[in-house]
C-alpha cells in the first residue's frame, strides 16, 4: 500500500484505516489488523496535524511481518511523552505505538523522517 496525503486532510485517516484492512483481510488475526488501523491512525493524524507539507504512508507484508511506515517533510524526531490530564486527548500517539507494536522506530529521512511500526503475525 503507498497513499500521498496532503496537509491537514484528516479525512485520509479514514482512507488509510479502509486500504489498510483491505490489504489485510487475509493476514494473522483480526485483532492485529485491528492494532494496525490504530496505530497507524495514530502516526497519520500526527504528520498531518503537526507538518505542513502532508505525508506519505506504505504498509507492507511480509513472511509474516507487516510494516508500516509514515514519512513526513519536517526536520525534528518525535519523542513519547506521558500524557497527562492536561493534554486532554493529545499526546498519547506514540505511547501507543511504543505500547503495541513489536517493533518501532524513527530514522530522518532527507528532508523530514520516517515513524515506522512493526507487527508480527503471531502473539507478540
């Protein structure tokens, strides 16, 4: 799956949710493509509300691994944070990533860098 959002269209949230199930409808148990969606929500919503320059989103599985990265156009690596009462709903994307992926990171890319996750087909 490769998808181009642009700035601030959180409307591709939903788009990406919808390609990201479809492409794995056949893949590992549904609570896992269910974390997928989540996660991956979580890291479009972030590039999209946070840079000006859209985002671009590839999932891909392999073997039994599905990946799935978001890079954006802005120099700055995020950091987790824990959230606190005063956040309200913000800052809690990449607790979850960190809390239910199998595997994540952040490398720069060019201009910009590259949130990724990993999950695996089976129990973590």
């Amino acid at each position: 799956m490769l998808r181009r959002l642009e700035c601030g269209d959180l409307t591709a949230v939903r788009e990406v949710r919808r390609a990201l199930r479809e492409l794995l409808r056949h893949w590992g148990k549904p609570d896992r493509a269910h974390v997928a969606e989540l996660l991956a929500s979580e890291l479009v919503t972030n590039a999209l509300i946070h840079t000006d320059h859209g985002a671009v989103v590839t999932a891909t599985v392999a073997a039994s691994t599905l990946r799935v990265e978001v890079r954006d156009f802005v120099a700055g690596l995020p950091v987790p944070r824990v959230p606190t009462a005063d956040l309200g709903t913000n800052g809690r994307g990449l607790v979850l990533v960190q809390s239910l992926a199998d595997a994540w990171g952040v490398r720069t890319h060019g201009v910009g860098k590259v949130v990724w996750f990993e999950l695996y087909e089976g129990p973590a």
